[in-house]
C-alpha cells in the first residue's frame, strides 16, 4: 500500500485514478500494476468472481480494469462482475480486459455495462490513457470493438425513419471505421476535422447503443455468434 | 495358418427379411443364405428350436452398424491402427501379433486424438461393406427366387405367407384335422408381438445412429405398445388356458399388480443405472475432447515454450515465436466452424501473418464482411501484402490492417506509425510500390491512395466489386 501514498502525493494536483485490477493471472496483475503511471493508483487486486465483487464494494474505486475470463461464482467472469456491482455502476466505471478477441467475449461484457475493451498486449501508457479516459466517462474503443460494431450494426447509415437506437449515424460510422483502421481518438478528430470532445461523444454514443439497441439484426448477429 | 479363415465378425446384416440373423450367420460362416434361412425355417418346425435359436441371437447379436460404433467407441491404443490396418493380415495368434506392430509405430503414442478417429473407418464400413458384400453375392449367385429383400413388397409377401399359413389351419380344422388352437393362437400372438417390438427396437437404434429425427416417433410408439399388447395377451391366454373372459380379466388385473409392484420396486435401481450410464457416456465424451486438445496443445504451444526457452537469449526471436504461437492458438480457439475456409478476409489474415514472422512487427488485422475470393481480389490480397511489408519494414511498430467488404467492393486499409515518406518522392525505380501496390490495383480496376505524414502512413486500397464495373476490371 505504499505505492498508493506515493502515487497520490506525486500527482500533485488532480487526484490520481482509483483502479481495481481483476484478472486471475497474479502475474499479470503484477506487470499491469507496475506499468500504469503515477496518473493511477491501484487501491485493490482480485482474482476471483466473489473477491472481486467484495473488493470493488469495499473500495468503491472510479475504474475496475476487468478480466473477461475469470473464475469462481457462477461461471460469468466479467459479466458476473459487473451485474453484481451493479449498485455502484453510477459511480464506479469498467473497463475490460481481455487476452480473448472472440466477439461473444467482447459484445457480451460491453452489454453487461463495460465501458471499454482492450487488449491485454496493449502497452502501459495506453492502458493508462484507456483508464483516465473511461474515468472520465468516455467509452474505450480498440480497432477490434470498432470492427466488431460495424459488424454487427452494418456500414450502411442510418435512415430517418429509423429508430435512433438501431443504426449508426454516418458519422458515427466514420468514427468507427477511423478507430477500425487503427486510429487513435487524436488523429480522428483531425481526419473529420472536429474536436476529440466529439469523437468521445461519438463514440459514446456508438457505446450507448451497443449496450441499449435489441435491433433485428444485431440480436440475429449475436444469436449466430451465441452471445443470447 | 492355412486354416485360419479370417471370418467377418457376426453382427446381423442390414440386408435383412426380418431381423438380419440369417444374413448375417450366412456372412460369418461362409454358407450360402439360403441354406441358413432354409436351415432355420426346418428347425422352427422341428419343434421351435429354430425360433428359439433365431430370437436368440436376435437379442445377442449386435448390427453391422451398432457393431461399428462400438468399435469406434473403444478406448484408444497406440496398437490399435497397426492391427486392424487393413493391410495387414490377421495372425490367428493375437497374442504374439501386436507386440511388433506397437514396436512398429511409436509415432502414435503421444497422439491419443489420431487412433481414435482412425479406427472408425478402419473398422466400420470396411466390416459392414464386406458383410453385404459378400450376401449380396451369395443371394445373386445361389438364390434368385429367394431374394425376398429385392422384392418390391418383400414383408407384405412375409405378412400374406402367414396369412396363408393361417388360412390352411383353418381349412385343415375344417376338414376335420385336430388342429390345437388353444395354444397355437396364443403362442402365434406372442411371437408376433415380440417380433413388431424388436423390429421396432431395431429401428430406433438405427435411427439414433443416422440422426435424431423423430419423425415417425409416435408410430413407433404405436408399433411398441401393439407388440406389447399381443404378447401380454397371448401369455394372458396361455396361462389362464381358457378363453374366459372373467379368468382372463382376474388374470389381467392380478398380472398388473405384480407388474406395479416390481417396477415400484425396480425403479430406483433403473433410474440409477440410467443415471450412471448416462455420467459415464459424458465422462466418455469429455475424455475424447481432452485428448483431443492434449494433442494439439502439445503439438503447438508445448513445442513453441521448448523453442522459447532455448533461445530465451534472443528477444527478437522470442517475441516472433510467441506472436506466431498466439495467432495459431487464436485460430484454433475462435474458429468459426459455419464459416468456409480461404475467404478474402482469410487470406488478408493469412498475409498478415506471413509479413509478422518474416519481419518481426505485429500485425493487427480487423475485419468487417468477407466475400469469396475471385482472380481480382487476389490481386488485392498481393498488393495489400506488399503494403504490410513496406508499412512492417518501414513503419517498425505495430501495423493495423482494416478490410471491409461491402455491396460496392472491398477496401483495405494498411496504418503504420512510422516517420513517414512524401509518395511522390519515391524514385522511379523502386518497384514496391509503384508497382506492386498502385500499378497492380489500377491493372484490376482497383484504386491504392497512399497518404502519409510524420504520424504515419495509411495505404488504402479499393476494389469495386464486379458489378460496379464489368468488364472494365479484367482489361
């Protein structure tokens, strides 16, 4: 617990980032603790379902970084984690983690309540970034997600008569396709000309219907791919 | 050694007249069907013991098709290929065969996944296929007039025989031969009744192991209850030994009683059995599918954890084997089954993966659609190859490909983040790409727009699709 003193004291003055890493590699939760900066503080670890959900209501922390493979409780994993914090999904946010790129892994944990997904190959500093950002109430989004959602919402855009929840707007297909091709938040706002305020609002958006939308075609794609 | 006739084993045959014995005894000792079947039809009216003897091995002798499964199913042993190759021939002696040949192939061991499905094939339709084979023969060569199977209406001229048979005692009874009937009838309905049952049994079993249809469920059912019916009955008669009703019915009502208590009685040890038996076929399924993996993990990542150790002084070398090793677990892990194999977006892949083990630099692929693939997008795939070699080579960091496939055609993208080159810069001479990218997209009606700045370099590539512009991309 001493790193936590250090590294609140060195952020100066914005507070740091109150983390909880779940993952049942100790290894890994060791690697990942050691390569997030002073930005973030890790004020709790678990490896399972039940410790994590005892730790996350005994710290209340701004981000959980999540597993999506895990063991114990009813063979959930993330999923599991998330519905059964379900009381501090206000103010505690998830991000998800994952070594596995299959979409039902994927979908299903941002449509438990994750606000992101990455990659557990991804490097210290964007995992720092990934976290300030999903603390900051913005979605995460690697290429993969991206990919993943044009999958599943289709690349057409949306018509009027549409239901807001159903299609992606043009330019949240933009974005999509900007993240999908490896771009960062950065150099998307840059490619569109708009600012990274409205990237993060389109692709929290794209987020919110991920989580919300029952549309035909994304139920039918999940079903083929059993996420239902 | 002479003597040793290698013998089919003996299963019941599927060519069958009624339950596939004969057929199938034919097979196995060698004999023309005929004479079995004429044998057996001799010896049923030698007082019954050809009946009893045919419902004998009816019970005990499994089909040609259950006969493969259960062979399918037997635990795997490294020896198991090597005797029952067919090439091989059999020793009569087992027990000085196999020692060589499990000295002849070690190679099987470590692999528990092979014998298994390699003794499916050996065994099954090799046995069944020379089991009808050779009565097929026998029947065609011997027997025209008995091939009762190759008649269009072979069990409805079984049916009306009886009939006949029937018929003549009748008659003869008339006539004033002192026919018993009392028995005759009774042991006529539990005949019939055990041979619609075990016909139905029979049926069931070869629809479990075709597939699950349960198309004619209910009339198999119907069949079942039937068959039932008529042996109850029968024995019903037989032992009250009058037509009676009242002692028939006393006798009825006394015989479902016992039958309640026994099954009351029984249940718990049947429920269990079936439960056991049940556990047992899972664990059965669930060992397979281990070995199965053991294999292959061991083929793969065991492999690659030896090859990262020896060289754990070289990190380049250590960081390629794991990406390589990480993509080929990926692969077998998140396979689509549904999906056909060699489509665009597995050749991009494909591609990728190449360019990482060659250079060394992660290659991202995401992709959107997928489509067959044609001579143009082929194409496509060697110029977005060439851009994953330049953007790896050039970029040296990790490299992000995008496919997308639409209605309007296939697009790639290929990022790096390197330092960055002015496309229109780059000397006449260097082929890479000029050539190999923009040349070659342009030749298949295709376009490649390079654009880069310090951050980066983005390749995109689009071929429309054919009906966009026919033609006009084979020119």
């Amino acid at each position: 617990m001493n790193n936590v003193e250090a590294g609140s004291a060195e952020a100066g003055g914005a507070p740091a980032v109150r983390v909880v890493i779940v993952d049942d590699h100790a290894i890994f939760r060791s690697g990942l603790k050691a390569d997030l900066d002073a930005r973030v503080t890790v004020v709790g670890e678990a490896g399972t379902v039940e410790q994590a959900m005892a730790v996350i209501a005994q710290t209340s922390p701004e981000v959980v970084l999540l597993d999506v493979h895990l063991p114990g409780g009813l063979g959930g994993g993330g999923r599991e984690v998330i519905a059964g914090s379900a009381a501090l999904l206000g103010s505690t946010r998830f991000l998800a983690l994952s070594v596995s790129d299959a979409a039902e892994d994927v979908v299903s944990v941002i449509r438990a309540g994750a606000r992101g997904y990455v990659t557990k190959s991804i490097s210290g500093a964007e995992i720092t970034d990934a976290v300030l950002r999903v603390a900051g109430g913005d979605a995460v989004f690697s290429p993969r997600l991206a990919g993943f959602v044009l999958d599943a919402f289709g690349t057409a855009p949306a018509n009027i008569a549409d239901d807001e929840l159903d299609r992606l707007s043009a330019r949240e297909l933009e974005v999509m396709r900007l993240i999908a091709r490896g771009y960062s938040y950065k150099e998307v706002a840059k490619e569109l000309f708009i600012s990274i305020k409205t990237v993060e609002t389109h692709v929290s958006a794209v987020l919110r219907k991920l989580q919300l939308s029952s549309r035909h075609e994304l139920t039918k794609w999940a079903a083929e791919r059993r996420l239902l | 050694m002479t003597t040793a006739i290698t013998r089919p084993p003996l299963v019941r045959s599927s060519d069958r007249v009624i339950a596939g014995v004969c057929a199938g005894l034919a097979a196995h000792l060698g004999w023309p069907v005929r004479m079995v079947r004429i044998g057996m039809v001799v010896a049923a009216l030698a007082g019954g013991a050809g009946l009893a003897f045919y419902a004998w091995l009816w019970i005990m002798v499994p089909t040609a098709d259950e006969n493969a499964k259960r062979n399918a199913r037997r635990p795997a042993s490294p020896i198991a290929p090597a005797v029952s190759a067919p090439g091989l021939p059999l020793p009569p002696d087992c027990g000085s065969g196999p020692v060589p040949a499990a000295a002849a192939f070690p190679a099987a061991g470590p692999l528990p996944g092979a014998p298994l499905h390699g003794m499916a094939p050996g065994t099954g339709p090799g046995a069944a296929g020379g089991l009808t084979g050779g009565t097929n023969g026998a029947e065609a060569a011997t027997a025209p007039w008995f091939r009762v199977r190759g008649m269009p209406y072979g069990k409805e001229v079984l049916l009306g025989a009886g009939l006949l048979l029937a018929g003549g005692i009748l008659i003869a009874r008339m006539v004033g031969v002192d026919v018993p009937l009392g028995t005759l009838i009774p042991v006529a309905a539990i005949l019939g009744g055990a041979a619609i049952a075990w016909i139905q049994l029979d049926e069931t079993r070869r629809a479990g192991l075709l597939d699950k249809t349960k198309a004619d469920q209910a009339g198999g059912w119907a069949r079942l209850a039937a068959g039932l019916a008529l042996v109850v009955a029968g024995v019903l008669v037989m032992v009250s030994g009058s037509g009676s009703w009242e002692q028939t019915w006393l006798a009825l009502l006394a015989s479902v009683a016992v039958l309640g208590g026994v099954a009351l009685v029984l249940l718990p040890w049947g429920l269990k059995f079936w439960r056991d038996l049940e556990a047992e076929r899972a664990g059965r399924v669930r060992a397979t599918e281990r070995a199965e993996i053991a294999a292959h993990l061991h083929d793969s990542v065991l492999q690659t954890l030896a090859l990262i150790q020896r060289r754990s002084g070289n990190e380049n070398d250590v960081l390629r084997l794991a990406r390589a090793q990480e993509r080929e677990l990926r692969g077998w892990l998140y396979r689509d089954p549904g999906k056909e194999a060699g489509q665009l977006s597995d050749r991009i892949r494909a591609a990728a993966a190449e360019v990482e083990d060659s250079l060394g630099n992660a290659v991202d692929v995401v992709s959107v659609g997928d489509t067959a693939m044609t001579a143009r997008h082929e194409a496509l795939v060697q110029a977005s190859r060439e851009a994953m070699v330049n953007a790896s080579r050039h970029g040296g960091g990790t490299v992000s490909v995008y496919l997308e496939v639409a209605d309007g055609g296939a697009e790639v993208y290929v990022k790096d983040r390197g330092p960055g080159f002015d496309p229109a810069s780059v000397p006449e001479d260097r082929m890479g790409v000029r050539e190999s990218i923009v040349g070659r997209m342009n030749r298949h009606g295709g376009t490649a727009v390079i654009s880069s700045s310090p951050d980066g370099t983005e390749v995109r590539l689009k071929l429309p699709s054919d009906a966009a512009d026919n033609g006009e991309g084979k020119s």
